[in-house]
C-alpha cells in the first residue's frame, strides 16, 4: 500500500487528467464521425469507450484499495476482499476481451483491407483473445494457479499484436481520404508502435523496485498519445478540405451510368465522399438543404443503400 497521501492524491490526479483527455477524444470521435464520410471513425468511438470503462475499473480499484482499505491485501476483511479482487479480474479480463474484438472489427473496414498487415494483426487478436479466454476460464475454475503462468504468453500476444496493428494504420494506402482521417490512421498507427517499447521501459522500471507510482504505468503515455491524435484529428475535419475525394476516389458519368444517376446526383456523391454534410453541400451547390435531402434520398433508392458509407461503397465496386 501506498504509504504518503500525497502520492496517493497526485495518482487520483493523473488518472482525472487522464479521464479528461479520454472523454475529450471521445467526443472527438463522434465529430469526425458526422464530418467526414467512413467507418473508421465509428468504429474507433467503440474502442475508445473500452478504454475508458478499463481506466475507471482500474481507477475504482486503486481508490477502494489505497483510500478506503476495502480490497488487497490491507483490507479489514479478507473473505470478501479476495472475493470482491476476483470480481474486479473478471471484469477486467472481460473488458480487455471485448477491446481486442473492437480491434478486430476496426481492422474489417474496407480502408484497411489494403495493408498488408491487416491480416497478421487480424491473427494476433485472434490469439491475444483466446489466450485471454483461458485465462478467464482458469481464474472460474480450480486452476487458478495455471493464471501466473499464461500473462508472460499474453504479454507477447499483445506485444505482437500492437506491432501489427501499428504497421497495418501506418502503411494503409489511403488515397486521397480527408487530411483528418489520414491524421487520424496514421497518428493511431505510430502511437500503437510506441506501445511495445513503453512496455519495455514498464518492465525494466518494475524490475528496480520502484512502485510507488503503482497503478500508472507508461503505457498510459501510448493512451495519452492516442487522445492527443483523435483531438487533433477531429480539428482538422472541421476545415474544409476542397481538394479531398476521399478514399472512394472521384465518381464520374460512365460510373453513374450503372445506376441511372443524373449529373447532379453524381455531384452530390463526390461532395459526400468529401465528408461534406448536408449544410455543406447546400451552401457549394447554392441549393436548400431540402433539395440536398431530395437528391440524397433518391441516390440511395438508385444505388440501394441505406446509409453514405454503403453508399459509396456501391458506388465504388
């Protein structure tokens, strides 16, 4: 435990802070997801969610353990503290579960299926989370003493796993996407390689001895860089980006002539793969933000879509 309240309250701080930047990128998210035309950024609202609910388990946890002594080995009562720790595991291994499966999910946009590293990625998730169901499974059954043994293995899943996924967003080609989105995948991607060499300075500063910082850790750094990029990139999609296609490229006449589209309504697909939103494509066009609705409702009849995304997905194959 802990033994100066002052460490314990700069902790309490830095987790605040860190909450702070995390919600302040998770709103980030949900504004370049109505700017700019993709699922990455929808997808990522997910991730960041769980990152989130993992840093207030882990932030609950601390503050029942080291300010009010009700769980660890500190607590008055043992029994149920050993029970209410297994609890808080549980949980834990749960969210960690569903984090690597948003990871998956985020790596089956179709941006992403043109890395070359995506697969290698997609393979170490799969791994890190079943490694991670064995031992759920172990800590539920009598082989909880199999727990110690399988966290060096996860350890190099995830190792491994961040490697990939950070290769996969930096090398995506993505064409002539948003300057936000490009800002967005790319930032992700060298933050993600970041990862594996914070966690070896993590293990080395644990080796020495010094704990006092305990629950933080460096990784927290790589989430701090993260919330850092998914601001950042949600700035950047507010300016309007004229030479931008998106990632879909430009639609044309011979491409419209699949669906019956008139030139207007090819019109309006381009400034939608632009991310532009309904205002936008009223305001370049001199038109009502009515008419805008007519035309994009009669493009998804047309082509048979039922949202931008497949939209331009139909469009483009």
């Amino acid at each position: 435990m802990i033994q100066f309240r002052a460490v314990k309250h700069l902790i309490l701080l830095a987790y605040i802070l860190i909450f702070s930047t995390g919600f302040a990128a998770l709103s980030a998210l949900i504004v370049m997801s109505v700017r700019v035309a993709g699922l990455f950024p929808r997808r990522m609202i997910i991730i960041q969610s769980l990152f989130i609910a993992n840093l207030a388990l882990v932030a609950l946890y601390y503050y029942l353990e080291q300010v009010l002594e009700l769980v660890g080995p500190f607590s008055s009562s043992s029994s149920s503290s050993s029970s209410l720790t297994l609890g808080f595991a549980l949980v834990a291994s749960i969210l960690n579960i569903s984090l690597y499966g948003a990871i998956m999910f985020l790596l089956g946009v179709p941006e992403m299926h043109r890395s070359r590293a995506r697969n290698l990625a997609f393979g170490g998730c799969s791994v890190t989370i079943t490694l991670m169901l064995i031992s759920l499974i172990f800590q539920l059954s009598v082989l909880q003493r199999a727990v110690p043994a399988l966290r060096f293995t996860i350890y190099l899943a995830v190792a491994f796993t961040m490697t990939t996924v950070g290769i996969a967003l930096a090398m995506v080609p993505l064409g002539k996407s948003h300057a936000s989105s490009r800002l967005l995948v790319r930032g992700l991607g060298w933050c993600c390689l970041g990862f594996v060499p914070l966690s070896m300075v993590e293990y080395a500063v644990v080796l020495s001895g010094f704990k006092t910082y305990h629950p933080l850790s460096m990784e927290y750094l790589f989430y701090l860089g993260c919330n850092v990029v998914m601001i950042l990139a949600a700035f950047l999609s507010l300016e309007r980006d004229a030479s931008s296609q998106g990632s879909f490229g430009e639609y044309t006449s011979e491409m419209g002539k699949r669906f019956g589209l008139t030139g207007r309504e090819i019109e309006m697909a381009n400034l939608i793969a632009q991310g532009k939103t309904n205002k936008e494509i009223a305001f370049s066009l001199s038109i009502s933000e009515a008419t805008v609705r007519t035309h994009i409702y009669n493009l998804f009849q047309k082509v048979g879509a039922s949202s931008r995304i497949e939209l331009l997905n139909l469009l483009h194959d």
